[in-house]
C-alpha cells in the first residue's frame, strides 16, 4: 500500500485554508462594495426627489411672482388713466352761501 505523504496532506489544507481564507475576503469586499453602490443609489434617489421637489418650489413661486407684478402693474395702470373725481368740485364753494332762505322779523 501507498503511504500516506502527511507533508502533502498538510501543505494541501494550508492552501486549501488560504484560498477559502482569500474567497472570503473577497465575498466581503464585493459585499461592502455592493452596500456602498447600494448606499450612493439611495442618495443618489435622495437627491433626485429633493430637486424635483425644488423646481415644483420654485415653478410656484415664480407663478406667485408673475401674478403679484401683473397685479401691481394693472393697479398702476388703473391709477394713471382713472379719472380724478375731486377735480369736479370747487375748493373755493363756500357751502352755506347755497342757503337762499331769508330770516323775517
């Protein structure tokens, strides 16, 4: 019978160990990358919510933004060419010289 070679057996298991030894290394290295991939994505998503979020803001507020200054303009406008009503009536009318009644004795 052959005999068993023990160096052989030995240096086989030691290999055998490192690479079981460097396969998972290398599973844990692709899982942290794997997580941190999965970790950009999501802020990534984040990020993309917030600035979608952010125009909606903004769209608003500049419609807000056009309505007030079409507001103020027309009220300007209107204050320009309305006419002055004032204008009709006679600063210098003395309002009891209208009374016509005559006092008897």
């Amino acid at each position: 019978m052959d005999k068993f070679d023990f160096e052989t057996l030995r240096d086989n298991a030691r290999e055998l160990r490192h690479n079981v030894k460097l396969y998972r290394d290398d599973a844990r290295d692709h899982a942290d990358l794997l997580l941190q991939k999965l970790k950009l994505q999501d802020y990534m998503e984040q990020k993309r919510e917030d600035d979608k979020l952010k125009k909606v803001l903004l769209t608003i507020l500049a419609i807000i933004g056009v309505i007030a200054s079409i507001a103020a303009i027309s009220y300007a406008v209107y204050r320009f060419v309305a006419p002055d009503y004032l204008e009709d009536y006679d600063d210098n009318e003395d309002p009891e010289e209208d009374d016509d009644v005559v006092v008897e004795d």
